[in-house]
C-alpha cells in the first residue's frame, strides 16, 4: 500500500514537471511568433533613426512601440543582426 502512494505521488510530480515544461514552451513558442510584429511595430520609429534624419528626437508613438517590445526580442534581434557580417563573410561592423 505504501509503495503504491509513493507511485501515485511520484507519478503526480511527474505530471506537474510535465504541464510546467509545456507551459514554458508554449509562452516561448508565443513570444518568438510576437517578436516580428513587435518589431515591425519600430517602424514608426525609421524617420528618426536613418543617417541624416532631420528630426532627432523620437515621437510619442515610436517611444510607445518601442516599449512594447519585449526585452528579449529586441536583445535577440540585435544580437543576430551583428552575427550577418561574419555569416556573409564581410568584415565586421565598427561603429564610431
């Protein structure tokens, strides 16, 4: 009788590990889908970040957007794109 409510609670835990690893999953399955619409959300902020743009100061929308970006999105994309140079074999970017 013992050994069996040791099954049942190990089997329980065994369940709760389950649902908690599908739960992680799934949220970080749903972040990755979001990441490229929160981004495409940015594009109000282009006019204030392209060379030689003649406002330089962001407005209240790009500021919104860029806010609602989640952290590590933003942080993974940046961390991509400064990977591309050596995947395309060109020197790497130095920014001033």
């Amino acid at each position: 009788m013992a050994s069996l409510k040791s099954l049942v609670a190990l089997g329980s835990q065994a369940l709760l590990v389950l649902v908690v690893a599908v739960a992680l999953l799934q949220s970080q399955t749903v972040e990755s889908q979001s990441c490229p619409t929160e981004l495409t959300s940015l594009n109000v902020c282009a006019p204030f970040v392209v060379p030689g743009a003649a406002v330089t100061n962001p407005s209240i929308d790009c500021c919104n957007a860029l806010q609602s970006v989640h952290h590590d999105c933003l942080c993974s994309t940046l961390q991509i794109a400064s990977r591309l140079p050596s995947q395309c074999n060109i020197p790497p970017l130095t920014c001033a």
